[in-house]
C-alpha cells in the first residue's frame, strides 16, 4: 500500500469520524430542544421561535451530515454549505447562550438541561467550523485538478491524447 494510498484512508477515516459527530450531536440537540417543543405542543402553546430554530438547525446538519457520509457524494463545492451550518450554530448558540449562559440553575433541572444544550451547540458550531475550513482548504488544493466532474478530464490519457 502505497503512502498516497494510508493519508488518503487516514483522510477518509477521520473525516468519517467528524460526520459521525456531527450527525450524533445534531440528534442530541434535536431531543434537548424537541423535548420542550413536545411540551408547548402537549401545553397548546405555541412553541417558542427560538426552539423551533435550533431543531432546524440540527435537522439540517444531520441530514448534511448523512449525505456528506454517502461515498458517491461529490464534495468538491459544498464546503460553502458548511460555512452555511457553522453560521446557523453560532446563532444557535449565541442565542441560548444569552438566555442560559449566566443563569443560575439552583436545582431546576429543565435550566441544567438548556446550558447542556447550550454547550452542544458550541461543540457543534466548532465541528461545523472544522468541516468547512478542511472543505476550503480541499477545495482550494484541487481547484485545479482535471476531473471528470468538471468536464476537464482528458478522454484517453494512456496514449496520450
């Protein structure tokens, strides 16, 4: 096995790990925030923007997150999508952030829970940030590169033509 060939299956094996944490924390959150969605809905309250934000949010980097896992995906341009996610995170967080991040909890379990959520949604953000500046960097490597996918490749590179 040549060296191109370990740091391409290294490459492959720690990007899938990335997308399992992705998707594993994604689902996390939408239970934290879907709990309190089912709540207002069982309540016959309308349920607050904010939730109904977050659960989106997760739901939309789930399903990236599956995607992205599909070996057929063609990832060349999509890192633009995940810069889309890391912004939708950070307003996740930055807005949970200002409700939970300086209360107190004094033994309400429903406030422990929202900070815990709160944190999820700062290491989803980071996540979300990793995956869209090695889909930059990937990109900007092999922008270049003839591939059939951009219509460049040659027909018959093994005569020559």
């Amino acid at each position: 096995m040549s060296l191109k060939a370990v740091q391409t299956l290294t490459g492959r094996i720690i990007l899938g790990i990335l997308r399992l944490l992705q998707l594993v924390l994604a689902c996390a959150v939408i239970g934290l925030y879907g709990k309190y969605l089912a709540r207002a809905s069982d309540a016959d309250e309308h349920a607050d923007a904010r939730w109904i934000w977050a659960v989106v949010v997760g739901g939309l980097s789930a399903l990236t997150a599956i995607l992205y896992s599909l070996p057929f995906w063609p990832l060349r341009f999509f890192f633009i999508w995940d810069i889309v996610l890391f912004i939708c995170w950070l307003t996740v967080f930055a807005i949970f952030a200002s409700l939970y991040l300086h209360e107190d909890p004094e033994g309400n379990h429903d406030i422990e829970q929202m900070r815990d959520a709160m944190w999820l949604d700062l290491v989803n953000w980071l996540l979300w940030v990793v995956s869209s500046v090695v889909g930059g960097w990937y990109f900007w490597k092999y922008r270049n590169e003839r591939t059939t996918l951009s219509g460049r490749a040659r027909e018959n590179t093994k005569f020559g033509v």
